[in-house]
C-alpha cells in the first residue's frame, strides 16, 4: 500500500520554554493531625506546648522563622496573624498570650505549598492591561497558565511576556513572593441566581419571591434583609428551610478577590476558595471580550471538588480584581468551554464539549444559561477518534474564526489542529485542517501527563499565530505560524 505523503509542518517551535520553579510559594494554613481525632487534637497539645515556653524562646524561636521565610512572602506576620485567629478556638487561654506567642502559634499552623512543584501547562494569551513602554511592531501580553502542586491541587497563575518584531518573544522574570490575593465583598447578580435555581430545580412560591424582591445586583447584606423580609405564610411552608438553604448556598457561591496595586502580575495566584474548586481550578481560557461596554478580560475554567467538575466564569478589567462565578445550562456539563471574542447579532457565543467529545456552538439565553449546543465538529480522523474539543476562544480573521482545536488519537496522545468557521454564521465550518498544526515530538512526549500537546488559547500578532502549549504537562512551550499559511492550508481542502 503506497504511503501518503506527509504535509510539511506549519508550525516553529520557538526557544522560549517556562519550566515548573519550585520555589513560587504560597504560606497556607497548616493543622498539625487534621483528623477525625476525638476530644483533644493535636492542635490543642501544640498549643499548650507553645504557650509553655519562656518569652525569650518564644521570641527567638519567632525571629529565626522570619529570617528563615520572611523574604519570600509578602508579609508573613500578616499570614501568622490570620492563622492564628483561625485556631484561636483551639487556644485554652489566648488572652493570656503574648503577641510573639500568638504570631509564634501562627507560625506552627502555617506551612509553605509550592503553586507548580509538580507540573505548568495549559496556557492561553491575550493582550496586557498595560502597552506601555514598548517599540515598534511589539505587543506585551499576558499568559494564564495551569500551576499543579502537591495533591494535583491547581491553580491559575499569570506570566508576563512581549511579542515582536516578527517571531521574537521575551519572557519577563517570574520572581518576588506570590500573594493569593483576598477575598473582597461581591456584588452578585439576580440573572445568575435565578439561573442557578433553575439548574438545580428550585423553582417554588418561595424562591420566586427572593428573587422578585431582590434588585438586578445585590451584596451580602441586601441579600440577608430579603430573605428575612419573607412574609411569615411563605415561611411556615414546609419546603422553606430547604428552599432557602438552597437559595442562600445558590446565591453566594460566586466571589471576587482583589490583589494590591503594587504586585505584578506575575505575583498574582488565583487560589481555590470555595469548596467546588477545592481540589482544583483547571484549564482557564482567557480572552479579551470587547463589546458596547469596552474592553474587559473574560475566561472559563473547570472547578474540581475532588469528585465533580463545574463551568465557573471569570471577569475582570484590569487582571488585579476578579469576579468568579458558576456558570450555568446543559452545555456546561463538561470541560472546555470558550467565550467567543465579543458578540454576534447582541448574541453572546461559546464553543463546548458538553458531550465529552464533540465540539459544540452554545449560545447564552436571556436567563443567563448556556443553551444545548449545536454539534460543529465530530471526532473522525485517525489522530482524534476519541475526543475533539477547542484550543481556547475563536480568533477572528478576515477569513473566518480560527478555532484551535485538540484531538486525541491512540494511546491518549493528544495533538492540536484547526477550524475554519464563518464569521457571520459560525454554526457553519468553513474549512478544517486535515493534519495537526502541533503535535508532541520527542522531547515533549514525556512528563507527568505523557504524549500531549496541549493550548487554551492563542493570539495574531502582526500577521502571526502565537499558540503558548502545555507539553505533557509539564512544561510550556510556544509556537508560531504565518496566518496566511495556515489559513491557505485549510481553504485548500474547503468543505
């Protein structure tokens, strides 16, 4: 059987390589014997352990941890601080403790989490907040990456590197202490709560009520005076205490968490806060969302509780305060969704893989919920017989939206194509690349996740397709194609 000739590749791969550093740090919250102990825990012991030292120990004891760790966090007194008012319940006696003795007891529960010790991947690129200072034909840009640490917990981090002239990248240094950033008070939205009841089937007399007695967007404290303003015959209802403990839980999943101005992004981790993202927050896909309003930045991600995954949503219009929320309706079912640039016809559009493998064009309906999608690319070629999904949101040209695309082939390997579809009715695949525009070569078949290739988003800059990829998933590489090439590539075999 003659052999088929093999197409030339279209993409370079260029030098610039981010490795995992184990020494991006975070201080976390550490309890000594966390367990199902009964009565006295470990903890408490320790406590009384602490509090028996004299004062000079104790304050040796302090000074030598912040000699020790102290540079390489932004304010570790601060971190001490609040864990101790964390276990303060454990503490017998804590008024009776010295302030070195509580920053000291903050010490022992405190313990340094390395954010990518185990593995960097899965990046996606958009445009920095900031242009400044740049030459001719350069564009700076901001890279999300995928961060895995101990216990496969991930997390979502950012790199910041400049684009041009031509194929040149220059990645900025990633060093200084990392911050987690802190929890500030979220304005929730009455659209996605509603969605959100909708989903779970909470559609009764009660929650209909919170809901038209809550404003379009609503705090905490808005929120607690509606509920408590409930008249008193829909609160005797027998579905009322479940009903509201559904709506309470419904309506502040969502948050928002803010970083100091004068941290770079390179600094910033967007850490696990809430419980369905406890085990992990994956595989953010970045873009920058312009319509009516302006500019602002907007990204899905996959939230893992340890033994489910969830759609979340992530806004922000500076990448220094983000608002997250869970998104909503029957394509959020699965991993990968990505946002469509801005919208079509005042529609808001996402690609999906609500099915597991199959990509899918979901449109958002007036309550906010992502509707069935309707199928766009069905796996049928040798190298992705398994699963098709995106690459990150379309790209628009000329020509059509570009869609990066992944497939998955024998033995799991992973290799990442493209898709052609029409600007104005991308429901219809123009054209699709017939061989994978990247797939994992010798180097780059090992790792912690072996035979993958692997992107959440890519970016034209001067006529040139930038793709950041995770390799095995363990390292992030980029590379580079002439738009003309790989479009010409595609329309040459055009459906």
């Amino acid at each position: 059987m003659p052999r088929q000739a093999t197409a030339v590749p279209l993409a370079t791969r260029q030098d610039a390589t981010l490795v995992p550093d184990p020494r991006r740090v975070i201080a976390k919250l550490f309890v000594p014997g966390e367990d199902s102990a009964v009565g006295r825990t470990r903890a408490h012991d320790l406590i009384d352990r602490i509090a028996a030292l004299g004062e000079d120990e104790t304050g040796r004891l302090l000074q030598q941890t912040l000699d020790r760790f102290g540079a390489r966090h932004r304010d570790l007194t601060d971190a001490f601080e609040h864990h101790f008012d964390l276990v303060r319940h454990r503490v017998d006696r804590s008024t009776e403790l010295s302030a070195a003795a509580r920053l000291l007891v903050g010490a022992y529960f405190t313990h340094e989490y390395a954010v990518e010790a185990a593995a960097l991947c899965n990046p996606s690129i958009v445009a920095h907040p900031d242009q400044t200072e740049l030459s001719s034909g350069q564009l700076r840009v901001a890279v999300s990456v995928r961060q895995i640490g101990e216990g496969h917990v991930s997390s979502i981090g950012f790199v910041t590197a400049v684009l041009g002239p031509g194929a040149r990248i220059d990645v900025a240094e990633r060093s200084g202490p990392l911050i987690a950033g802190r929890r500030v008070p979220a304005q929730h939205r009455r659209d996605l709560l509603a969605a959100g009841l909708a989903d779970d089937g909470w559609d009764n007399e009660v929650s209909a009520t919170v809901l038209g007695s809550l404003p379009e967007r609503f705090d905490e404290a808005t929120f607690e005076r509606t509920l408590a303003g409930l008249p008193a015959d829909l609160r005797s209802r027998s579905t009322a205490v479940g009903t509201l403990e559904q709506v309470r839980r419904t309506a502040t999943v969502g948050y928002a968490t803010e970083f100091p101005a004068d941290t770079l992004l390179h600094q910033r981790i967007l850490w696990p806060a809430t419980a369905v993202e406890s085990n992990g927050m994956e595989d953010a896909r970045f873009v920058r969302f312009v319509d009516d309003d302006g500019p602002v930045y907007r990204a899905t991600y996959t939230a893992y509780d340890g033994r489910h995954i969830a759609g979340w949503a992530v806004r922000s219009d500076d990448l220094r305060r983000f608002e997250l929320t869970p998104m909503r309706g029957p394509a959020v079912r699965n991993k990968g969704m990505a946002l469509f640039p801005r919208p079509l016809d005042g529609r808001h559009l996402a690609l999906c893989r609500a099915d597991g493998e199959t990509t899918g064009l979901t449109v958002l309906d007036r309550e906010n919920r992502w509707q069935t999608p309707v199928p766009l690319h069905r796996p049928h070629r040798g190298w992705d017989l398994i699963q098709v999904g995106n690459c990150g949101s379309p790209i628009e040209t000329d020509a059509g939206w570009l869609v990066l695309t992944h497939g998955v082939g024998p033995m799991r390997r992973y290799a990442i194509g493209a898709l052609l579809l029409d600007l104005h009715d991308p429901a219809r695949v123009i054209a699709e690349l017939p061989d994978p525009v990247l797939e994992p070569d010798e180097s780059e078949r090992e790792g912690y996740v072996p035979n993958v290739v692997y992107s959440c988003g890519g970016l034209i800059h001067a006529d040139v397709l930038w793709i950041p990829y995770g390799a095995s998933d363990t390292r992030i590489g980029f590379a580079t194609v002439p738009v003309t090439a790989i479009l010409d590539r595609m329309l040459l075999t055009r459906r």
